[in-house]
C-alpha cells in the first residue's frame, strides 16, 4: 500500500484513527496507529520502503471554518456588556488573578473575556520580556506558549474590532486563535478592522 497523504473529513482524530487501524489490519499490516491531540500518524515500518502517513492538524480544520469565524465578527447588539474587574494592588497581582482564572474557566466566550483581559494588561507593558516572564510564573512552559500567544491574537482582533463584539463570539476562542494558521489569522484580523472603523464611523455620523 503505497499512500503518502490521507485527510478525511468530518470526522475526530480518534474516529480516524480507529479507520486506519482497520485498514491495516486488513491488509495485515502490523505497524500501529500513534494518536496525539492534533494528529494521527501511522508508525513506519523501517523493514519496508512503503509508508503509510496520516497527518491532519487543527489549524486545516480551523481554517475551513474560517468563514464562520468571520460571521463572528459581523455580530453586533444593542446590550453595553462590561468586563468584570480584576482585582489587585499592583500590575503583577493582576496578570497573577487572571491567570488563575484563566485556569479554571471552562466556558469558552468567558475564557475568551479573560484572554482579552490579559492581552490588556500585557499590552500596557508593550508585550516585553519582563511581561512575558511574570505570565511564565503561572504556567508550565509549554502552556505558557499557548496562553502568551492566544492573549496576544485574542488582544489584537478584539482591540481591532471593538471589545463590545467579544461578548457576541459564538464560534471564536482563544484555542481557535492559537492554533490558527498565520495567513487565516491575517485574514481575520483584517477583517476586524475594518468593521471596527466602520462601527466608528457610523457612531461618529449618528452623534453629528
């Protein structure tokens, strides 16, 4: 079986993976399929010079659904939301409570609220070394990857857009943002502005 590439849609990575396995279980082939998170790969067998690899990220995935994400950005509503304060005496008691919180929140729009809420504090110190360094305090160093990053992307669309729509997010979330490509995220982020400076410029028309 001679098969470089496999992508099959619509479906989980374990429901791949339980595909692939059958397959080679067919044609006996003995090789077992390794799954992680993002991906499913059959093992090579170094004793053969056929290979069968199977690689399927998140970031293909959330690419297809990029338009859905853009829908996200179109949503408005007449509710003023308000994000909740983040209690501390000083910069870094802050970044510290909302990385705790960041920790425990599971529902993703509110998680989103959070992320927005960090990339604000990270953002008054210019996203610096010494910035980066107080969020690594609160994460393993491979969280923190994720979380520096997602604050980042979750700070720039939001800022671009207007807070207020973070509130209306149905289908964006600071994992989406994370593992998006860099080109989806380009497009999104465009996006975001250029609905941001039209909600402003509408508002500057209805106040003259």
């Amino acid at each position: 079986m001679n098969v470089e590439k496999i992508i099959l849609e619509n479906m989980s990575i374990e429901e791949i993976a339980d595909v692939l396995q059958q397959k080679l279980s067919q044609e006996e082939d003995k090789r077992l399929v390794i799954t992680t998170s993002e991906k499913v790969i059959i093992e090579e067998n170094k004793k053969k010079n056929n290979q069968l690899t199977f690689i399927i990220t998140r970031a293909q995935r959330i690419g297809e659904k990029l338009q859905l994400y853009l829908e996200d950005l179109q949503r408005n509503s007449s509710i003023i939301h308000s994000f909740p304060e983040i209690y501390g005496d000083t910069w870094e008691s802050k970044v510290a409570r909302i990385c705790s919180i960041i920790k425990q929140e599971r529902i993703p729009n509110l998680k989103l609220q959070r992320f927005y809420q960090l990339g604000t504090l990270l953002n008054e110190k210019s996203w610096t070394k010494s910035a980066r360094t107080e969020v690594m305090k609160h994460f393993s160093t491979h969280k923190y990857r994720e979380v520096w990053k997602s604050a980042y992307r979750t700070y720039q669309i939001y800022f671009a857009r207007g807070s207020q729509n973070i509130f209306e997010a149905q289908k964006i979330s600071p994992f989406v943002l994370f593992k998006m490509y860099d080109d989806d995220f380009k497009i999104l982020l465009k996006e975001a502005e250029v609905l941001g400076l039209q909600e402003l410029y509408e508002v500057s028309q209805e106040l003259n």
